[in-house]
C-alpha cells in the first residue's frame, strides 16, 4: 500500500499545474531555438549560393581579363587595341567608315522618290521661267 501512496504522490506532483505549464514553456523555448536554427540555415544557404554565383562570375571576369592581357602582349594585340580606341591608322593607309542605313525595306526611299517626282513636275508646270 505504500508503494501506492508514493506513486499517487509522484502523479499529483508531475501532472500539477505549475509543473505542466513549466513543462510548456521549455517546449516552447525549445521550439523557438530551433526555429531560430532553421532560420540562420536559411539565411546561410541564400548567402553561400549567392557568394558562389558572385565566384563563378568573378572567375569568368578574370579569365576575360587575362585574355586581353594576354593579347595585349603581342604587337598585334597592342595596335588592334590602339587601332580600337583612338581611330588611327598607319603612314599610307586610309580609314573607311561605313555608315549602315536605317531602311529595312526601302519604302522611306520609294516615297522619297515619288515626292521629288512630283515636285518637278510641279516645278516644271507651273514655273514663270
């Protein structure tokens, strides 16, 4: 009988009130470190995905970089550069700039034609000369 007593007094301790409502509160503090947890992982993943994409295109960058140093090595890189920037050429050659034309089909020139068409004819008719 007395083991009874004891294990009658052990429940009425452990399912008391303050006892359960201790017992929430870790679960909540528990709880909250972990969402805590899960929320810096979350963060640490974002930054080491970005900081790898920062990598691969820093890395592309320097390769790009060490092409044109490459290139600007030789003496044929150099004034292909020089060439590029300034506009220059050599002692008897001559520089062509080639305009490209802003008409996709032509018909800007077509009414063009026709306008001046009609104009000198208008000219012609109706000039006091």
């Amino acid at each position: 009988m007395s083991r009874l007593k004891n294990k009658n007094k052990v429940n009425k301790i452990v399912y008391s009130w303050p006892v359960l409502v201790l017992l929430v509160a870790v679960i909540v503090l528990v709880g909250k470190g972990a969402w805590g947890v899960y929320k810096s992982k979350e963060i640490s993943f974002n930054n080491r995905m970005y900081s790898e994409e920062e990598y691969d295109r820093l890395k592309g960058r320097n390769d790009s970089v060490t092409t044109e140093i490459e290139m600007l090595e030789t003496e044929k890189g150099v004034e292909t550069e020089i060439r590029d920037k300034f506009r220059v050429v050599k002692a008897g050659e001559q520089l062509a700039v080639i305009l490209n034309s802003n008409d996709d089909d032509g018909e800007e020139d077509e009414e063009a034609e026709e306008k001046r068409f009609f104009s000198r004819l208008w000219g012609f008719l109706f000039s006091r000369d």
